[in-house]
C-alpha cells in the first residue's frame, strides 16, 4: 500500500507539474503574441512615415500651410507648416487679412496645388508645432527641385521666421534681405503698420514708420 501510495503521489506531482509548465508555457505564448500585436500596430514616427518621402499637395490653406495625400491620426490628410517662414495671415481666427496674403496663397497654389512634392523634416528639431495645431513642421521641395519655403522668401511672399531657430536661419534671413532690398512682392509697398506684430516686435528698426 506505501508503495502504490507513493507512486500515485509521484504520479500526481508530476502531473502537477505538466500542468504548471503548460501553465507558463501559454502565458509566455501570450505575451509574445500580444507583443508581436502591439509592434504591428506601433505608429510609425515622425521621420520613419514622412521625412525624404514624396506626397501630393491636396490644399493650400494659406501662404505657409498645405495639406498632403496621407492621413495623420484621425484626419484624412497631413497638414504640414512651412519651416522657417511666415507669409501674411488670410485664414487666423479674430485676425484680418492682412497685407499681400491673398497673393501669398496665390503664389502657393500656383506652385503646389496638385504637384508631387518631397517633405524634408529639420532633425533633430521639433518635427510638430504647438500641440493646440500639432501641424507637421517640413521643408517642401517642388517638382524643379526648389523648395517652396525659400521660393516664397526670395520673392517676397514670405517673412523669413525670426522666432524659432533651424537649419537654415542664416540663409532665410539672407533671401528676405535680397528680396526687400530689390523691392520684391510685399516688399515693394509694404508698411511697418502692415508687418506682422511679432516681427514688429523683433526688428523693430525694419520699416520706419510712415
């Protein structure tokens, strides 16, 4: 009787341990499987789904802002600000239009409506602005291999952005003294009163006032 008691007890444990085993084993496969889940279904970054990779412009919304062919979280397009320039308010709530930005909008529609463009982000800066606009932040290089940002600049539709450094602070800077200096676009009759506030605010020795 000991005998068969202490096989059916080692009979028994073994069992118990079979199952324990089968136990982990599961949760293990479980874990992967719910792993393997989570990384298909990871958000791609910033970099990974836009930087270098080419898009077609669906809208321009104003002189600096245009939406491209991918959706971005729960919209159906990105909408992406140009880097490193500000064109003339047309579309700011509680804002009036303000000087030359229907010819800014102009000019970008013009150049990307419906084009193929390449979005190139400004690492390792900040790929978004603020999160109450969360726009992609992007320079836009078009079709003839220009980039929009500068084009805008060059010619006069566009401030060079003095309140947020990138990497081609110095060479925007560089294009809108050209452009004011040889009287292009809103430069020809632009008032110091007609300038944004933020840029009255920073070059205050810019345009005197008339």
């Amino acid at each position: 009787m000991a005998n068969r008691k202490s096989q059916i007890d080692k009979r028994y444990a073994m069992s118990q341990r079979r199952r324990t085993g089968i136990i982990i084993l599961c949760l293990l496969l479980a874990a992967v499987f719910i792993w393997l889940d989570r990384k298909s279904q990871r958000k791609p970054s910033d970099l990974e789904k836009y930087h270098a990779k080419t898009f077609t412009v669906v809208n321009v919304v104003d002189g600096d802002t245009i939406d491209i062919n991918i959706p971005d979280s729960n919209q159906t397009h990105t909408r992406v600000r140009l880097w490193g320039v500000d064109t003339p308010e047309t579309k700011e709530p509680n804002v009036p239009v303000q000087y030359f930005g229907p010819e800014a909008t102009d000019s970008t529609t013009k150049l990307a409506l419906a084009k193929l463009v390449t979005v190139y982000l400004d690492t390792p800066n900040c790929t978004r602005d603020k999160e109450e606009y969360n726009r992609l932040l992007a320079y836009v290089q078009l079709p003839d291999g220009r980039f929009l940002n500068e084009v805008l600049v060059s010619e006069g539709f566009a401030y060079a952005d003095l309140r947020f450094r990138h990497s081609f602070y110095n060479k925007y800077q560089q294009l809108e003294a050209s452009a004011r200096s040889l009287k292009k676009g809103l430069w020809e009759k632009v008032t110091r009163e007609q300038l944004p506030e933020w840029l009255q605010r920073e070059r205050q020795d810019l345009l005197r006032k008339k």
